[in-house]
C-alpha cells in the first residue's frame, strides 16, 4: 500500500485538459477540505490559471500544489512517488499513458483513468496486474462513463439475486435507454488514436467476451443476430451500441475477480444495447454502427474526421453540457436448479455534463480508496487491475450523494 507519509493523498495529473478540469472542480467542491492534494502536467503556468479558477468554488479549503512533470519515465517515477493515488485524464491513452501505469504500479500509488481503449486496458493488464498487486497498487482503468455505469448496475443486481433470493445470475441484459450528450475532442482523438495504435486483430482480441477476466466463462453467442435487433420486456426494441464490448470487457473481469466467478454465478453473461423507437431504427443503426467502424480503418477517413471534432483539451460549451442526461435500465435474469428464473430490474440516471459525471466518478472513487471506513473487494484484494465494482455499495453510495441515481428491485413476474 503506497505510504501514508506521501507529500500527497492525490495527485490528478492532466488537470488542464477538458476532463481533468472539470475533475478539479469536483475534488475542489465535495471532497474533505483538508486533503493534500496537487495538479499536474506539462505547463506550469496552465495549472496556476486552473488552480486560480477553482479556488473560486471553495476558497477556505487547503489548496493544491502544482506538480509540473513532462511525458518521460522520470518525471513520472518521481510524480508517483509523491501521491498515494494519482488520477490521470491524458489521453488518448494508447499514446500517453502507459508510462503513467507503468511508474504507478512500481511505486505502489494507486491509480484511476477513464480510458475507453479496450485493448490498451487489456496490454496493461497483462504487463502491470502483477506487479500492481505485488506493490499494493490498486488500478482502475476504465471508470468513467466506460466501464463504471455497467460494471456498477451489473454489480448491484447481482447482489441483489444474492442476498434477497440466494440464488445465482445467469445474465444482465443493459440498455442505453437515454443518452443525450456532445463528444469532447479528447474522446474523438481517442477513437482516432485507438486505429493507429492497435492492428485490428488486437482490436478483435481486446474484444473477446472474456479477454480481461482472469478466468474463462461461459459461451457468449450474438442474441441480437445477424439484423443486430433484440426485443426485451420491460426494456424495448434494442440494437448495437458502440461501447458494449467495452463495458463488457470489464464487467466479465469483475466476474471473473469475485471468486473466480462463483459469486455471480458460473453461467453469468453480460449484454449491452442501445434502445430504439422501434424495428426499422434498430436495423439501419445496427449497419450504419458497423459501416462506420469498418470505415475509420482507413486513414482517409480519420484524416477527414479530425477536421471537424474539436481539438483534444477542449469540448462543449457548459452551459450547452447542463441540458445532458443519461439513462441506463437494465434486467437481470436469475440461475437456479428449480422453479422459473426471476428477474429483477436496474435504473441509473445523471442529470447535467456527462464529462462533469466522469469527474464525479473519478473524484468520489478516489475517496473510496483514500478514506473510505468500509472495507471493500479491491482493499481485501491487495490491489491489481481492478474494475469499479470492486469498489462496491460504499462507491455507489458516494455518487448517489452526488447527483446519481441507481434504483433496483426484484420484478413480479
């Protein structure tokens, strides 16, 4: 476990960046005024301007350092080595941010990122998950909005079948019920990024229902077919969405960490869509998704997108963010010997910038780990590459004071 005489509880590097600054502003408004915490980056008059910007929102609480560290092994070694937690939101992290896991994990310092690159997840998994656990890092990639909603929602359901029935679960079945949002220039330089960096056997590898779990499960056939439409009750008309192998990705690793797989039960499998008005919709999305993606393979393409995104660092206006949301519901379907399966169902809201969201995610899983009372998965777990559910009711509770909501009942069927 990294020390408790660290010059600092937490360290987010990347804090002028789009994200990092809106990370900022959340560790600056909700957590304890008295941590001893930093900015970090290249620029140090960057982070003095970010650090004058939010000492607005709370100007009697200690303020942050500024730490100025470049791209290289060194600066990051000695960085690391000043927290106990360092959060980074420099990406694309295929580009910027193996080296960042790489000191964390020999440093012992806890880490947390919001990456969507499934097969950078899974290069880091293979190279630092041992030496993480060893040095009593605990590692979360992926908890922002990819992967900490599903993971959470899957989590919470699976508990549920847990302690009020006793039983197994054989599914959660996630929908995208609502999501109105605009993409930052961080997230579409990541995409980009992702295509050079990765060959598309990688991608497909990364991409495998089971890749990250550190045991293998189940079958995971398409129950969506070939047209890319599946009919739920009490969910809809679903069809592709872009992040289910993302999410799935790590959703099957929590699987996988929480007894080899006993705790949600060895037949469990997880499936995410998007919902749609109604059959048509789902098939032309379903083929458009996967048009697109077959495009961007060729650099053309991605040459001419970059053209009109924004630019990595910025994104959309805050007042334009306030009118966001996100809707997930989910249905989880029970695994036992006898009887008819139950099921049971999962909604989660967030009102306002999905990016502020990633903040708050960010933010509050930082707490967890550094002051959290309860005992959770990852602390008894030693550390590793971990994922969100790790974090448990202690992490759900946190976002739920701060502006989440996630409800869950047993249905009657």
């Amino acid at each position: 476990m990294p020390s408790a005489d660290r010059q600092y509880e937490l360290v987010l590097f990347g804090a002028t960046g789009y994200t990092g600054k809106l990370t900022a502003e959340h560790i600056t408004t909700h957590l304890p005024s008295d941590l001893r915490w930093a900015l970090a980056g290249r620029s140090a008059e960057k982070l003095s301007g970010v650090r004058d910007e939010i000492r607005s929102y709370n100007p009697d609480r200690v303020q942050p350092g500024i730490e100025v560290a470049q791209l290289n092994k060194e600066d990051l070694n000695s960085l690391a080595q000043k927290a106990s937690l360092l959060i980074s939101t420099v990406g694309p992290y295929c580009l910027y941010g193996t080296d960042v896991v790489e000191a964390c994990a020999n440093q012992g310092t806890h880490y947390l990122d919001v990456t969507g690159e499934s097969p950078w997840t899974l290069e880091m998994t293979r190279k630092y998950h041992a030496t993480a656990k060893a040095n009593g890092a605990i590692m979360i990639p992926q908890i922002g909005l990819e992967s900490a909603p599903a993971d959470l929602m899957s989590w919470a359901l699976v508990t549920m079948f847990r302690e009020e029935l006793g039983v197994a679960t054989k599914e959660v079945i996630l929908s995208v019920h609502d999501l109105d949002a605009n993409p930052s220039g961080g997230t579409c330089a990541t995409l980009l990024a992702l295509l050079t960096q990765y060959s598309l056997k990688d991608v497909a590898e990364a991409n495998k229902a089971w890749a990250l779990s550190p045991v293998q499960g189940t079958r995971c056939p398409n129950p969506a077919g070939w047209l890319g439409v599946r009919q739920v009750p009490d969910l809809g008309t679903l069809t592709t969405w872009i992040a289910a192998t993302t999410d799935r990705a790590i959703v099957h690793r929590s699987w996988g960490l929480m007894g080899e797989g006993s705790y949600y039960g060895p037949r469990f499998r997880f499936t995410e869509h998007l919902r749609v008005r109604n059959y048509l919709i789902a098939v032309a999305i379903h083929f458009m998704t996967s048009v697109g993606m077959l495009a961007l393979v060729f650099p053309p393409v991605r040459w001419l997108l970059k053209q009109y995104v924004y630019a990595p660092g910025l994104g959309p206006d805050r007042e334009v963010t306030k009118r966001e949301r996100l809707e997930y519901r989910a249905i989880a379907i029970s695994d036992q010997d006898s009887g008819p399966p139950r099921r049971a169902f999962a909604r989660l809201t967030y009102e306002g910038g999905l990016y502020y969201f990633t903040g708050v995610l960010l933010a509050e899983a930082a707490f967890v780990i550094l002051r959290g009372q309860d005992e959770t998965l990852a602390k008894k777990l030693g550390g590793g590459i971990l994922t969100p559910a790790t974090l448990g009711q202690p992490f759900i509770d946190r976002l739920q004071k701060a502006g989440m909501t996630l409800e869950t009942k047993l249905m009657r069927d």
